[in-house]
C-alpha cells in the first residue's frame, strides 16, 4: 500500500528554536491518526508544512507530492479544518455554500444540502443567528461535502460543550470516514477522540517520541492495578510509569508477560492520556 504521508529528516528552525528536528514518520491511507503533544511541542509547525503553509528542511510527501511547491495541486484532494465553531459571524448560509463551492474544486453541494435538511438550519439564516450548535452543524455539512483524501483537523471542537464533541466526532466517523479517506488530528481533548484512532503520533519538543498504530499499543502496553501486597514484586518488573488512584497503585508495563501481570493485580489496556504521560516523561527524563 503507497503511503499517503511521508516524512524523512523533516526539520524547521525558528531563529534558534528547532520546532521539528528530524521527524520522521508514514501514514497509510484509510487511517485516523492522532498527533497528540504539549503545547509547544511542533504540532502546528508540522501541520503548516504538510499543508505547504511553510518551508522546510528534509524531505516530505503528501499524496505524493511535495506540499510546498505543489500546494495548489495538492488542496483539491486536502480539507483543513481548526475550530469548528468559528464561521464568519456576517455571512448567510447559502452565501458561505456559494463560497466553498466556488473555493474547492471536491465540494459536493448535494451532500451539503443533504446534511442542512435534517437540521433546523435556514439557508437566509446569518451565521450570527445560528446556535453555537447549529454552527457545529453547519460547518460539519461543509466538511463532509468535501470529498477530500486527506482531513487535517487542528484542535476541531475547540469551545464546544461535550454533547457538540461527541457528536462532531460521531458523524465524522459514521458519515465521512472510509477506507479511501484519512484523517489527521490534533487534540487536547485524547479521552474523546481515542476510541476512533487507528495510530498514535506523540510528538515534544519537536521530536517523534512515540510511532505506533492503536493494535500495537495494546499488544506492548499494559497498565495494571497493583494489589498491595505485590507492590514490591511489581516494582522489580521496571514499570515505565507509576501513579497511585482509587486506593490502588497503577503501573504501566511494556513488553511485560501478561500471565506475570495478572498475578500483580487487575490488567487494561491503558488509556491514551496515561500512555501520552508516561512516553513524554520517559522522553524528558
């Protein structure tokens, strides 16, 4: 399978601030990948230079072209999207659907329109008259009539209440996502979106720290509830993180025996935010 994204030895530097420093990853097409980091860590420096909003050094492939000098070709098969909450307060409905069908080459006005007819959303309707909710929705019926091959999202629900999150993210998946599309997005909010990534993308202080589709992560991964008498034993087994909750010690293992492990305490899989924790302190230390 070709490799929708590739990145060798990707670098950008800022005055003496290195903002990428020898990234280096792929993407497969039909993949929802999540790029998760501290602020500060790259995430928006490397977003700039797939979509060819900047220079930089080594080498990069986006749907294999080069998204800096090839940024116009590659747009008709790129959507990218940041707060989803956000549209031009002045604007009208049908004059914002005039707009993006005048603007991308892949928009579907008829998925547009279908998407409107099962909201409460007038098309001679202001932005500014809209629900924050309906702007979700409107800017979602935007979305998903963009028959793109690749779906940037930077920090998508930005603002929004918890019901709004779920259901973006749910349409997305349902509705938008499919083996011939592949979606990239960064996020704050991990616990929302880990049950729909298919990869993981950890990235700080501009380096790759952690590569890894979800299978793997759960294969090499183990976080254990630790029964007290077995702290000591558990300890030997060289966790790469430790934190106490619920009454309870919680370790998480790599690479460890799982029948070994059951014998400590109670065996999951670790959530994303813990796993993102302990790979980042690991990196620092």
């Amino acid at each position: 399978m070709t490799d929708l994204i590739v990145a060798r030895g990707l670098g950008k530097t800022f005055g003496s601030t290195r903002a990428l420093d020898d990234v280096n990853f792929r993407v497969q097409p039909g993949r929802i990948v999540g790029l998760i980091g501290p602020n500060g860590a790259g995430k928006t420096t490397a977003l700039k230079a797939l979509l060819g909003l900047t220079r930089f050094d080594g080498e990069l492939s986006v749907l294999g072209l080069n998204p800096f000098r090839q940024r116009h070709q590659l747009m008709q098969d790129v959507c990218f999207i940041a707060d989803v909450a956000v549209l031009p307060r002045w604007i009208r409905v049908a004059q914002l659907i005039e707009f993006v069908a005048a603007t991308h080459p892949r928009f579907r006005r008829e998925v547009c329109e279908h998407f409107l007819s099962r909201s409460d959303i007038k098309k001679t309707s202001r932005v500014k008259e809209l629900s924050k909710g309906m702007v979700t929705q409107l800017h979602l019926a935007l979305v998903m009539a963009i028959d793109a091959k690749l779906l940037v999202l930077d920090e998508p629900t930005l603002g929004l209440d918890i019901l709004m999150r779920k259901q973006f993210y749910e349409t997305l998946l349902n509705e938008y996502f499919d083996e011939q599309r592949t979606i990239l997005v960064t996020t704050h909010q991990v616990e929302e979106i880990e049950h729909i990534l298919t990869d993981l993308l950890f990235i700080d202080r501009g380096r790759i720290v952690l590569d890894a589709a979800m299978d793997e992560v759960q294969e090499k991964y183990a976080q254990v509830a630790i029964r007290p008498e077995h702290l000591a034993a558990a300890r030997t087994l060289k966790p790469v993180a430790e934190r106490q909750g619920l009454g309870r010690t919680h370790m998480l293992f790599k690479d460890a025996e799982r029948a070994g492990l059951e014998r400590l305490g109670e065996v999951g899989v670790p959530s994303v935010a813990d796993l993102f924790v302990a790979v980042i302190q690991g990196a620092r230390s």
